[in-house]
C-alpha cells in the first residue's frame, strides 16, 4: 500500500453499485434536474438551466466525492419548506429527529429526511 486514499473508490454488493460520478452521467442527470419545479423553493432555484447545473456537475467531478446510488441517501431540506418536506414523504423519505443548521445559505434551519436501501 502506497499511503494513499482511494477518494473514487467503486463498491460492489449484491444489490447495489456506488460508483463516482463521471462526466458521462451529464446527460442523465441533467435530465433528472432540468425541471424548474424540482429547484424552485432551493437557495439555488435557477440549478435546472443547463449552465448553472453545468457549473454544479463540474464542481461534483472536480471534489471526487460524489457518488451514484448508496446505501443512504439524505436530503437537506429547510425546516420551513413545507411543499418539499411534503415531496420527501411522498417518495418515502424518513425525517430525522431534530433541528439542523448549514452554513450554506444563511441562518436558516433545516431538517434531514433520508432513504436507505433495501437490505
């Protein structure tokens, strides 16, 4: 071993594959978020237009910490975003006890819903 960390590291298991984002999931992805409606309530509500999810993909590439499909995924959302946290119980998210804050945009608080795969 070479005292390196793996960042990208690809994990097989049985029902699932993580794998780092590479820049040929552009076109699915920016499918799955060119709806104005999925970011308009987001701090970043233009995110759907191509070049501002352009500037968001890259930045995903470029961190090496962005993966497809995990075993959990959570969804930040604001505490006072009622058609979102709606949203998130509709698709099944669980909401987590408790407050939280981001220093991402501002003072404003937020709550944690998540989705954990099947086991």
């Amino acid at each position: 071993m070479n005292g390196e960390v793996n960042l990208q590291p690809t994990l097989i298991g049985a029902r699932v594959i993580v794998r780092p984002v590479v820049a040929a999931d552009w076109t699915g992805m920016f499918a799955a978020a060119a709806d104005p409606k999925i970011w308009e309530v987001h701090p970043e509500s233009d995110r759907y237009q191509e070049a501002v999810f352009r500037t968001y993909f890259d930045g995903a590439l470029a961190c090496k910490s962005a993966f497809t499909f995990v075993e959990t995924v959570v969804f930040w959302v604001g505490e006072t975003n009622i058609r979102s946290r709606r949203a998130m119980e509709k698709i099944g998210a669980a909401l987590r006890p408790g407050v939280q804050h981001r220093d991402i945009a501002g003072e404003d608080p937020y709550v944690v819903y998540e989705i954990r795969s099947v086991s």
